[in-house]
C-alpha cells in the first residue's frame, strides 16, 4: 500500500512539472520601457518636467503593475563645481495614467548652478527602465513682472508700452541680459508673437480690424545660455480701428440731359466698401451733397438742378466701418446745364 501511494505521487509530481510549457520570467525581462516625449520648461519658481507614461516591458507585453517614477536630480554649482544628486520619487496616480502624461516640479533651485534629471519608470524592486536625461540648464532669479502695460489699438495692429523692468523678484538690479516675450490671447487661444524683444514697446501688426486683442508681456533674463523667464504682467486689451479709405472712385463722366444730369463712374473693389456720396458746386457756392444715403450703385441722376448755369460734381466712396471712412474726392467733372 505504502509503495503504490509513493508511486502516484511520483506520478502526479511528473505531469504537473511537465505542464510548465516556460520558465519564469528575471525582472529584467519584464521592467518597463524609459519614458518618452521628455518636456522641460522654466517656469518662475523653478521647472517643471512632463513625459509619455511607458504602457510596454522591454519585452513589448503590456506593462502591468508601474509604480511610479525615479528621478535624480544633478547639480553643479557653476560649470566646474562638485556634482551633487538628489534622488525623488513620484508615485503614479490613475489620473495621470488615464491621461498618459506624468509630471514633476521642483521649486528648490538656486542661482548660479546647472542642472539636469534623470528619469526612469518603476514597476518594482530591481526592475526599473533605462534612465532618460534632460537637457542641461541653468538657474537664476527671475525678473520681476513687468508693470503699466497698456495698449493702443490702430488701423490694423496693436501697440504696447510698459515700464521696463529694473529687477530681479529678490530686488537685486537687472544690469542686462533682459528680453521680453510677447503673448497675444484672443478667446481660448494663446499666440507667442514676439520671442526677444529688447525695448519695453512692440506694435503687432496685421491684424484683422474691429477686433479686440489682449496681451501680456513676460520678461526673460538670458543666464549661461538659458532663458529664465519671470512672471507676467497683468492682461492689456485694445480693439483694432480702420482708419484706411477707400481709394478714390475713377473714371467720372457726366451726360446733361433733359430733366438733369446723368453721372456714372467705375465701380470701386474693396470689400468693405459701404457706398458712394456725390457732391455738386456752382460756381462762387459752397459744395452740396446730393446723396445722404449712400448710393449702392456707381450711378446717379440729378434732378434737383435749380436753373442751367455751370455745374462740377465729384464723387467719394466710403466704407463700412464704424468711423465710416470716406475717400479722397474724384477728379471733378464740369457740366453746362440748359446752355447752348
């Protein structure tokens, strides 16, 4: 009895090895691939670091299990210095792996020194991806926030002055190296106009008239070839106006017919053109406008002649804006009404 029960355990033990189809997995098999899409921006109070979180072991399975992120910071107090390391670590939460992006930020940074990040993801004790270095930079106090912005509105562009800043948030001077950056916000859309601006005024040109633009101004300090950048200033808004008239409406002829004068003259092109005003004029008399209303049409009949006599005329055209624009006059055109 004992030998045939040894026999069937022997027996079950054999079949159940034989069933491991694959030995299992080292760590190193199985640690995730380095994050990608490395972003590094200044900010400030000092930098922020976004990057793709990995969803692939090296072994290209899907990655189950991430815990999070290593990140080492290297330091060196100017370009010669020790280097020091400060090791982080950021816990991954669902948020951020719904969203598939992960970032850090490190307000501790001090002037004068250089740094840099290593990144790597973490799925466990020994099983860690490859590290992924940042670009190196350097550390400054930023600028101070430029002040009294403000903005003029023109024909087709706007136009900002602010007082030009003078220190550092620790109240240290600004000797130089100071640059501004120009943002224009228009509804939920934020545009980089202007990236090195060197006086404290700028115009932004071509824009699209009777529209309201607003900007802030952001100044930078260049230090060891990096661009620290300070607050912004407050929000500066300004509508664009159309000053421009039409040009003046041509080919002007007149025909004197029986009941009054027959004007015509070539249609004008521009696209806001509203309509044309005509005016008459006898000689030693002040000029008359005919057309309150503006005329749609390049064409007009006189009838309100009070006698014959000599008659010039000359037309405008204008257009839609707000300040209804009018142009310079046509060339005049003499007519000899009732006189033969």
């Amino acid at each position: 009895m004992r030998i045939r029960t040894i026999f069937l355990i022997t027996v079950i033990l054999f079949f159940a090895a034989c069933g491991r189809r694959t030995p299992p997995l080292p760590p190193q098999a199985v640690r995730p691939v380095p994050p990608s899409g490395i972003k590094l921006t200044l900010t400030p109070s000092g930098v922020k670091i976004c990057w793709n979180i990995p969803r692939q072991t090296v072994n290209n399975n899907p990655l189950p299990g991430l815990k999070g992120f290593r990140i080492v910071r290297l330091s060196r107090k100017n370009k010669k210095g020790p280097l020091s390391r400060k090791i982080f670590f950021l816990p991954l939460d669902q948020k951020a792996w719904v969203r598939g992006t992960s970032c850090f930020e490190d307000h501790h940074l001090h002037t004068g020194c250089r740094y840099e990040y290593l990144i790597q993801a973490v799925r466990g004790w020994r099983c860690v991806s490859d590290p992924v270095q940042t670009r190196v930079f350097a550390w400054h106090t930023p600028p101070r926030a430029p002040q009294s912005l403000k903005a003029q509105g023109g024909d087709g562009k706007v136009c900002l002055i602010w007082a030009p800043v003078k220190y550092f948030v620790d109240s240290r001077p600004v000797s130089r190296g100071l640059y501004y950056r120009i943002y224009r916000y228009q509804r939920d859309r934020v545009v980089l106009v202007a990236r090195k601006v060197t006086e404290n005024t700028f115009c932004d040109q071509g824009l699209a008239n009777e529209k309201v633009y607003c900007y802030r101004v952001e100044p930078v300090f260049f230090y060891q070839g990096t661009m620290i950048p300070g607050p912004k200033s407050p929000r500066a808004c300004a509508r664009t106006r159309d000053l421009t008239p039409p040009r003046p409406p041509e080919g002007l002829v007149a025909v004197p017919e029986k009941r009054g004068v027959l004007l015509r003259w070539f249609r004008n092109g521009e696209l806001d053109l509203a309509g044309y005003r005509v005016y008459r004029k006898r000689p030693g008399e002040p000029p008359k406008l005919l057309t309150p209303r503006l005329l749609k049409q390049p064409k007009f009949f006189d009838t309100s002649l009070p006698g014959p006599g000599l008659y010039y005329y000359w037309v405008t055209a204008v257009d839609s804006s707000p300040r209804a624009n009018e142009s310079a006059p046509s060339e005049m055109v003499e007519v000899k009404y009732g006189i033969y």
